[in-house]
C-alpha cells in the first residue's frame, strides 16, 4: 500500500507543476492577482502559480527521504496522508488562482 500512495504523490506532484507551467506558457502577465478571503494580493505569474508548487515539492522530497531512512515506522501513512492532501490543496488553489485571473469566477 505505501507504493501506491507514493505513485499518487509523485502524480499529484507532476500534474501540479504541468498545471503551473502551462498557465505560465499559455497565459502569461506580468502580474497575478491572488484572491483571499477579504484581500487580494498582486504577485507576479512565477510566484502565484509556482511559488507554492516549489515550496511543496521540496518539503514532500524531505519527508520522502525521512521515510526511506527509517523505513520501519509504524506510522508512515499519516505523512502520506497529509503529503496527499498538501498536493490536492495546492492544485485547488492554483485552479483557483488561473480561474480567477482568467475572469471565470468573478
């Protein structure tokens, strides 16, 4: 079970840096609006679609290496858990960030 959540990650991972990429190949601006809660935040396209993208796959790397090390350990599917859903929240939002600068959600 532990190579199946991995084949996951690693796809969720990939489809997640195609999505920043293509949005920054495909409909590129000198600067992205990302929505928040009650602000918006004027970033450049780079950092707005693959800042996080970045952030995450290094932090996912680290854990993934943490668990090749110590591969006895009793409780590697909650970093996998939260390592899955870490990658489902950054392509939500840079869906949501795309669909928004794209006017489609507003």
């Amino acid at each position: 079970m532990k190579k199946y959540s991995l084949y996951f990650m690693l796809g969720f991972m990939v489809l997640s840096w195609i999505i920043g990429i293509y949005y920054l190949l495909v409909y590129y601006t000198p600067i992205t609006v990302i929505p928040m809660f009650n602000n918006f935040y004027w970033t450049s396209t780079f950092s707005a679609m693959l800042g996080l993208t970045v952030a995450v796959t290094l932090t996912s790397l680290a854990v993934l290496l943490v668990i090749q090390y110590y591969k006895k350990m009793k409780r590697w599917y909650v970093f996998h858990g939260f390592g899955l859903f870490l990658w489902m929240l950054t392509i939500s939002f840079q869906l949501k960030v795309a669909a928004f600068n794209l006017e489609i959600c507003h």
